[in-house]
C-alpha cells in the first residue's frame, strides 16, 4: 500500500491505486518527471539516474466499467490502469539513443583499465615480489668440480692427499629461496719435504639468491671486518675490480711483521648472485715455502672467482 505523499516505488510491480482520503494531502507528481537533467560533463563522475519522462493517464473509464482515476494518474506521474509497464530510459540528446550512457560508461572502462595497468606494473595481483637477477647462473650440485683451481695450482700448492677421499669435500641446497653451494680444498706447498707441515685451506660458497636482492647488505657485510680488531691484529677492507658487480677483500694484518700465516677473503657480487671464496695458510719454521703476501693472495683468489663464475653461468 502507498503512503500518502509517498511516490509509488518506479521499479517495483503497478500499485493499485487508493482513493483520495478526506483531509489527507494529495500525493506530489512522480519525481522522475521533472524532465532530463544535464549530463556532467566530467567522464568519470558516478553517473545519475536518468529521469524518467511524463506518461499521459488513459482518461477515466466510465462508471461501472472498472477504469478509474486518481490525482496520480491525472498529473502524469503514476502508472496507470493495473498491467502497464514502467516508463523506459529517455533517448539521449538529439535523439542520440543513449549516446550519454555510453559515453560515461566509456570512461568508466578507461578508468578501469589505466587502474588495472598501474596494478598489473606494480604487482598488485600477485605477491609483490622482485624477480630475481641471476642472469644465466646454474646451480651446481658438486661446486668443487664446477671450481677454477688452475691460478691456486699456478701458485705452487696442490691438493693434500686424503687416505679417506675426503679432499677436497662439497655440499650443496637446491631451496626456492636460495640455493646454496660449498666447497672446501687442502692444500700444501707443490714442493714440500717430509717434514714441512705447511698448509693451507681454500673455503668456497655461492649463493642464488632468488627471493631477496643482496645488494643493500652485500657491502655492509664486508666492511664490519673494519670494527673487528685485537691488540695484535686488524682487518683491511679494499674494494676491488674486474669481476661481478661489485667485490671486496678482507685481509688480516698484524701489528709488526709475520710469515707464518695469512688471512684473506673475497666476496662478489653479480646480480643476485652472491660468491665468497677464503685464503687461509699457515707455514711451519722449516718451511722452505714462506706465506704468500696479501696481494698475490688476492690475485690468485681474483683469478679463480673469474674462472669460477664463468663455469657456473654454463
């Protein structure tokens, strides 16, 4: 049942119509006949309903023939006899059927479209995440066998026999997140005697870094060497070039002098690929081999890290 004053709902089924009641206002027109209104020009505004035009009332039936009329009917805005439709959407201007609909909705898609593209560029619909820069880097189950040796071997050291084959002795973790691989060599001097006990050990691992970037850590990593001191000892850290993006060396040195051992690592990074490779020896008093200095250590550590990467970008 209408309430008085109340419009009759526009998209619902025809109501039947009530009799004007004594002292009771009579209801207002249909406001979706106040004619069209101006379509905003903004395209990407909401769009309004459009009004609905008048519909003329048939005129009253006779009496007894069960047609009927009401303050409604007679100022054009309700739906007249019981079965008749609602009105449809005007055409657009100029008898552009509609043109004004289809130009906001126009819009709206456009809208909708340079969103979807900022979303899509930004990762929006998925995790967000960076692809990982790994280039052409493979993992390699045995890094040992994947290693360049030959500037370690040109530098007058060879493989420590190992009666249990244990030398030298590799891992490795294939995880969606990294892969990780080592690789552990004994050497000894290529001329060493019986009683020479002078050693050195050459420690390796890679990193496919495939789900965080390295770079903001890598350098950090190798300069907290420079806060690591004791009363005899400290760290330099040099920046080096001609392999990877970026590497670093850390040398130990001694306050005074020492030929019996020597410390030194070098880190690269290439993309998300990250490769540490470390020098440590140690020389008996009988030793005819003195420690190599810091600089042809770091040399002959350059030039196997150079060998080594090619290998494992095959």
């Amino acid at each position: 049942m209408s309430i008085p004053g109340e419009s009759p709902n526009p998209y619902g089924p025809p109501q039947q119509p009530q009799p004007p009641q004594p002292g009771v206002p009579a209801p207002q027109p249909n406001p979706y006949s106040q004619g069209p209104q101006q379509q905003s020009p903004y395209p990407y505004a909401q769009p309004t309903m459009p009004a609905m035009p008048a519909v003329t009332a048939p005129p009253p039936g006779p009496a007894g023939s069960g047609g009927w009329s009401t303050p409604e009917t007679a100022a054009g805005g309700g739906y007249g006899p019981m079965g008749a439709q609602p009105p449809m959407p005007p055409a657009g201007p100029s008898g552009g059927g509609g043109k004004g609909w289809l130009w906001a909705l126009g819009g709206a898609v456009v809208a909708s479209a340079v969103w979807a593209g900022v979303v899509f560029s930004t990762g929006g619909f998925g995790s967000g995440e960076k692809e990982a820069d790994l280039g052409t880097y493979q993992y390699a189950s045995d890094l040992c066998a994947s290693s360049d040796f030959t500037p370690i071997e040109n530098a007058s050291f060879k493989e420590k026999d190992s009666t249990s084959g244990s030398n030298p002795q590799h891992s490795s973790s294939k995880d969606p997140a990294m892969d990780s691989m080592t690789c552990n060599v004994d050497y000894e001097p290529s001329t060493s005697s019986s009683g020479d006990y002078s050693s050195a050990w050459l420690y390796t691992t890679a990193y496919l870094h495939r789900k965080t970037d390295p770079t903001p850590e890598f350098k950090a990593t190798y300069m907290s060497y420079k806060n690591q001191k004791t009363s005899s000892t400290h760290y330099k850290v040099t920046k080096v070039s001609g392999v990877g993006d970026e590497a670093y060396v850390v040398a130990q040195e001694y306050e005074g002098s020492s030929n019996s051992s020597a410390y030194v690592i070098l880190g690269v990074r290439d993309g998300w690929m990250t490769y540490q490779t470390t020098w440590s020896q140690y020389a008996s008093s009988s030793s005819d081999n003195p420690v190599k200095s810091n600089s042809e250590i770091t040399e002959m550590l350059k030039e196997s890290a150079k060998g080594t990467l090619e290998k494992l970008q095959k």
